[in-house]
C-alpha cells in the first residue's frame, strides 16, 4: 500500500493504449452530439435522419465493444506480466465494484448534475464492473476456456431475445439485469434505467481476456492471426446480416435509396449488443490493433495519451460536455444543458457539435498526458482504480 517513486509499470502494449485512445475520442462525439445537438429524433431513423447525422451516430457504436474487449485483453497481460490469480481475482472484484458505484454516483452526476439522483442510469461503466466481477471467477480457468465461454455467450446470446422482462413480473428487473434493455419507477418521481444488460458484456470481456495471448507471440504471427480475425468476424457478419434469420433483432429493409439500404444492413442492435453488432464492431477493432502494431508516429502518440488513462478521461469529459453546455445555455438565455428535458429553443446543428467535440478532447490532452506521466512514475495501490 504504500507510495514508491522507484518501480514504474511494467511496458505497455502501446497497440492497445492507440486504439483504446481513439475509441475514447470517438465516444466523446456522441456525448458532445447528446447535450449539443438540436435534434429531437433518433439519429439512427431512417425515416427522419440524414447520412452526416446517422454516421456520426453510428460511428460511435465501435466505442463500448472495442474498450470492453481491450480491458479483458488487459486482464491477461496484467497476470502475464506476474500479477497471480488471487491478486487479480481480489483487484477484478473490487475494482469491478468501484465501477459500479461510480457509475451510480459519480456518472450519473455528471450526466444530469442532480444531487437528488432522481434518475439513475446503468450504462458501460456499470457493464464493465460486472463483467470484471464475473471474470474474477473465469481466471481461475485457462485463458482458452474462458474465450470459449465468452464466445458462446456472444453467439448465443439473442436466443434470449425472445424472452420479455414482462413475463417475470415483479422480478423484471433481474432479467432487465441480464438481456433486455428497460427503466423502472423504484420511487415515486425516482427510476432506473438499465441501458446496458451485463450478459453480453460479459462475453466480449472474457473474448478479450482470452484474445490477450496472441500478445505473448512474436509480432508476424500475431500479425497474421489479427488479420485472419478480423475479416473472419466482417465476413461473418455480413454473411449472417444478409440471411436476416439470426443475430439481431433489428432486421435490415431494402430502402427508396440504395445509401439508405446500406445504413440498415448495418443498424445493428446496441442494447444489449447483438451478435452481430459485435462481429461488425470487433473485426474491424482487431484490424486497427494489427494496424496500429505496425505503425508509431505523431497521430497515434496523441491517441496513446487518452487511451493510457481511460478511466481518468472518461469521468471528466462528462463534466466538461455538461458543464459546457450549461454555460452556453445561460448566455443564450435559454434553459439548455438539460439532457432529459432540453429547451426547444436549445441545440445546434453537426458544425457545431463537432466543433465542441473538438474543443472537449483537446482541453483533456495536457490532464491526461499529467495524469499519465503520474501513472509511469508511480506504483501507488490506488492508481490501479483511476
């Protein structure tokens, strides 16, 4: 437990920090476009929406899928790198936990600056805490076993799809939970939303876990792996996309437009992930690792600083984009700032959105870089949950 100054961190795979950066940047469009945006309607309506709009939606469905799958490939390395298992298995539970809370408390916050926490929403952090929870148990498996576990779930996953939270009645939450996306009144004027049902989740973490070996192996090997994964899992997708039987519950339509046709092959269900939402976010997300392995200059350095302390960008950029939005809001004289119940007068169009989008992951460039800087020279016990 105690502070050193001595024993830096052991190297990092500088791959996974790229990706992960640039996932991390990404996933701030969507939130910018949520508090920014003067759209009333689903981006992803293809009734209503146009093809900037739907894309800058739609791009940001590759962040939560990529970032889950690198944190199992994380878990790997970490015990590769000495870690044994019931350290890990103590770290993975607790910090699990830790996520949990600060999802509940802490995001939730951000998200809606509402001391009286009158809505509460379980989105990717909350995920990704029972996902390390469940894979506390599965390290004690070989790393193998635990892919082949994590690949049933995801493959086997929208067999459930079937099954309604309204048929358990009084207990619709445990399966809201588990598979099925919903909201609840626990209070009066006091709901829950579960945005993000764990058991997918867990399968891409525990994918990912397994995937981690391929980083023990010599770089052209692993190269050609990557590479075999990755298009495997677009075939795949696009294989059982065009059957339209099975993987998601959102079945592509031949549209007016051929463009149109094309966004709704590939509108896959988020919430929970389906099959396929993850073959068509994870193969090109392994195609980027192989890409990013091979090449090291200014551009991925920049995304390398973000994806080094993920946690740490994550948590303030939340702040940021509200904060931002509420001031704007107050010099425009209108009551903007407010995800759930906006001004009509509020919002701008995509020039401006991405504009802020910009101005947010560029003002965390220097904090994270401080923070990462941090993070190399210490060892501090409480570093690990930041």
């Amino acid at each position: 437990m105690q502070s050193t100054l001595t024993a830096p961190s052991p190297k990092r795979i500088a791959s996974i920090d790229v990706l992960r950066g640039l996932v991390m940047i990404i996933m701030a469009l969507d939130h910018t476009r949520d508090f920014f945006t003067n759209v009333t309607y689903d981006p992803l309506d293809l009734t209503q929406t146009s093809l900037p709009l739907f894309l800058t939606r739609w791009v940001t469905h590759y962040c939560a899928p990529i970032f889950v799958f690198l944190a199992g490939c994380s878990v790997f390395l970490s015990i590769r790198k000495g870690k044994n298992r019931n350290e890990a298995a103590r770290f993975l539970l607790t910090r699990g936990l830790w996520l949990i809370f600060v999802e509940l408390v802490i995001i939730n916050f951000a998200f809606s600056f509402d001391i009286g926490y009158h809505f509460l929403g379980a989105q990717v952090i909350w995920a990704i805490g029972w996902s390390m929870i469940f894979l506390a148990a599965l390290i004690y498996i070989k790393p193998l076993y635990a892919g082949i576990i994590g690949l049933a779930i995801i493959f086997s996953h929208n067999l459930l799809d079937g099954i309604k939270a309204e048929s358990f009645g009084s207990a619709k939450l445990l399966w809201m939970f588990l598979h099925e996306q919903g909201f609840i009144f626990y209070a009066k004027d006091r709901g829950l939303g579960i945005l993000y049902p764990i058991i997918p989740w867990i399968g891409v973490m525990a994918a990912g876990y397994a995937f981690g070996w391929f980083f023990t192996i010599e770089q052209e090997r692993r190269s050609r792996y990557f590479l075999r994964i990755g298009w495997a899992c677009i075939a795949l997708f696009v294989i059982v996309r065009y059957g339209n039987v099975y993987g998601d519950l959102r079945k592509w339509q031949p549209q007016s437009v051929w463009w149109k046709t094309v966004l709704s092959f590939v509108n896959c269900q988020k919430y929970p992930p389906s099959l396929l939402y993850l073959l068509m976010t994870i193969g090109p997300g392994i195609l980027l690792l192989n890409l990013f392995e091979k090449y090291s200059n200014q551009i991925t350095r920049f995304f390398s600083v973000y994806g080094s302390v993920p946690f740490f960008y994550y948590v303030l950029h939340f702040f940021i984009i509200h904060l931002a939005a509420v001031i704007v809001a107050n010099i425009m004289g209108v009551r903007g700032g407010n995800l759930f119940n906006p001004d009509p007068a509020w919002g701008f169009g995509l020039p401006i959105v991405y504009m802020v989008w910009v101005m947010v992951f560029a003002s965390l460039y220097y904090p994270c870089k401080w923070f990462m800087g941090i993070k190399k020279r210490r060892s501090d016990w409480w570093l690990s949950y930041l």
